[in-house]
C-alpha cells in the first residue's frame, strides 16, 4: 500500500509550485482563455519531469532524454520553482498593502516581471551548472601531521552524476583539469553517476584516465545504491578507481604515514547493504597516525570528530545549490551544507559538488568545485 501511494504523492509535491504558480500569476493575467489554458498545461507538463524521467529510464533520478531536453527540463522546471518563490514574496507584499489600504491589487506587470526574472535565474543556474568546475585551493592544518606529509595535495572531487547531463565529454574535460592539478591523491566522495551500468558505461569511461601519484580513492554515495551498487562497484574498480568502502589505507612517505579511511553510506542498509560504520573502517589503522575520512554524507561529522579523525571530505548537498536553498538543505544534514567547517578538533570539508543531480540542476551563488587540499603541519598549541 506504501509503495503505491508514494508516486503520487511525489508527484503532487512537485505538482504544488506548478499550481501556485497557474492560480496567482497565470490566471489573473489580462489573456484570452485559450491562452491562458495551454500555458497551464504547458506549466503542469514541466512540473512532472521526475515523472516524465521515470518513465524514460525507470528510475525518477535518471532522464534519459537527450542532453538538450534535459537542459530544458532543468530550466523550465527551474523557472517555476523560483517563480513560486517570487510570487509568494508578491504574495505577502499584496497582503501587507491589503492591510494599510484596503482594495490594493497586483498589476499584471509585477506577474510579468516576476515571471521574465525567474526565466533569467533559471538560465544563469543551469549555466552555472553545466560549467567546468574551477579548482578551488583549501589549505588544512592537522596536528601531529608528519614532516612528509606537510604539503601534501589532494584533490577532492564530489558528486559527478554523470548522465545525459554530464556526458563523456564534459567528463573528459573534468579529468583533464583534475590532472592538471597536480595533485598527489585524488579521492571522490560518491554520487559518480545517475543511470545503470548499461547506461552510463560511456560516460564514466574518462574516469579511467584520472591520474596521481598515490592513486584514485573512492567511497560510494546514495545514488550508487539506486542503481545497482554491486555492479557499478566492480564496474569502477575495473577504471582503477580504488573503494573504501568502510576499509582504510595507509600512505606512506619514507617511514611516516597518513590513513586514508573511508565508510559506505548513511543510505547503504535500506538496500540490504553494509550501513556505514567507522570502527570497522579504522580497525587495524595504525595508532598516533592522523586520520582522513571520506562520508558522501557529513551528517555523522561529529561522531568521526569524536573518534579522533584530522579531517573528514564530504558531498552530498551540492553546496545547497541556491542561496537561501541552502539552509533548507543544512536543515537534513545537522547543519552541514558548504564547505568548511571546525568540529572539535577536526575539520570537516563538505565540497558543493563538481556537478550535481540532473533532476534540479540549478546553482545560484554556490558554485561548483574541484577542491585542491592541501596538508600543513599544525603548530604547536602555546603554553
């Protein structure tokens, strides 16, 4: 009985900005009736794009329409969901007018304006998307850090979602910029894709190209366990992409060391899968030797805090993706949304994503990354 209410459920919630949108901005319009009707079919057509991608791939998280169908979905149901916003503020203007002077009304102009500006931000968004994420530089100081690992760089790369979206040759052109680089590790914190094997084969072939010196670590992210995780673990794997899935590995320099720990994710055990658990990752880790962890999610930061780890590279929010959005979004995940943060004594990263989910691809003031970290000794406390 769940299961087949959720659908619609799903479907109404992105059904209701549609609707708001069609009863206050739409429908008070000076326009024929005809128009006025074919543009809320048109509205409530764009809304039900989840649908519509369910319906193309079988999964409501992978359209597999071509790219530049996606690219309108994305813009179009963009646009309604910011014009909901805006006539919502217009919405309690009008009201607060209504209470000073009675008979206040909305002219059509402020419907058009708000409608032409959410057109706008929706395009600028999906740009912002869609774009080559630039390499942001993070320096990190952890304490007791060996003499050897001071300047040590890693490359964080998170959240790739590659699909009709981000195809194989915006992948190229990511694995390019992330050799050049210059990194020593590079490691991603999950969500690689949005699509089955079959699929995606194609766009995930550039990871094969990644490059370091110490290698290319991983850990999965909730989108991985959508779509089949055991065959997209073996499929990665064969790429030279290395899992931690709650499994550490030692790096050495010389005779100093660095762990590299990583933990499967928070929505692992809903598909039968090993739940997240950090002590197993960290058994066997050698004593006194700072830890970095890779968590898709950061939610759990405070308890990797509490088991003495340096510094935790998490994903998963996309930054928030739109300014205001995001405290939405830090809400779900206990406060965390975009990028860094002190916990205790560690320091937990959460990148905003080098892409992000092809079902609302939009970014307005928290833009896309490939995050250069690099490691410093801390110095001593003083006396």
């Amino acid at each position: 009985m769940g299961r087949a209410r959720r659908p619609t459920i799903f479907h109404l919630i992105f059904a209701t900005p549609a609707l708001y949108v069609v009863v206050r901005t739409l429908w008070p319009l000076a326009l024929p009736l005809w128009a006025k009707g074919g543009a809320a079919v048109l509205l409530l057509a764009v809304s039900q794009f989840h649908y519509w991608s369910k319906l193309s791939s079988g999964s409501v998280f992978a359209p597999e329409f071509p790219r530049a169908a996606v690219v309108l979905f994305n813009w179009a149901f963009g646009a309604i969901v910011l014009l909901f916003a805006l006539q919502l503020l217009l919405d309690l203007g009008l009201l607060a007018a209504q209470l000073v002077r009675r008979g206040a009304a909305l002219p059509d102009g402020a419907r058009y304006a708000a409608a032409a500006l959410a057109a706008v931000l929706a395009a600028v968004g999906v740009a912002n998307a869609m774009r080559q994420p630039p390499v942001r530089d993070v320096t990190v100081e952890i304490a007791g850090l060996p003499p050897r690992f001071d300047g040590y760089r890693l490359l964080q790369l998170s959240d790739l979602h590659l699909s009709k979206l981000f195809p194989a040759r915006w992948a190229e052109a990511m694995v390019a910029r992330a050799n050049a680089a210059g990194a020593d590790l590079i490691v991603v914190t999950g969500d690689f894709i949005d699509g089955s094997v079959a699929m995606r084969r194609a766009d995930v072939s550039p990871l094969a190209a990644l490059r370091a010196r110490d290698g290319i670590w991983a850990v999965p992210g909730n989108h991985e366990y959508f779509f089949d995780y055991d065959a997209w673990m073996r499929h990665l794997a064969g790429l030279g992409v290395r899992l931690l899935p709650n499994a550490h590995t030692v790096l050495a320099r010389g005779g100093e060391r660095l762990v590299l720990a990583g933990v499967t994710d928070a929505s692992a055990a809903q598909t039968g899968h090993a739940a997240p658990d950090l002590a197993a990752a960290l058994a066997g880790a050698p004593a006194g030797v700072p830890v970095v962890l890779l968590d898709h999610q950061p939610r759990h930061a405070r308890a990797a805090a509490a088991r003495g780890v340096a510094l935790q590279l998490s994903g998963h929010t996309h930054g928030g993706m739109i300014v205001g959005l995001d405290r939405l979004v830090a809400r779900g995940n206990d406060g965390f949304v975009s990028r860094r943060y002190q916990v205790g004594a560690m320091t937990l990263y959460v990148s905003n994503g080098t892409a992000l989910w092809p079902g609302f691809a939009l970014r307005l003031g928290r833009p896309s990354e490939m995050t250069r970290i690099t490691l410093r000794a801390a110095p001593p406390p003083t006396p």
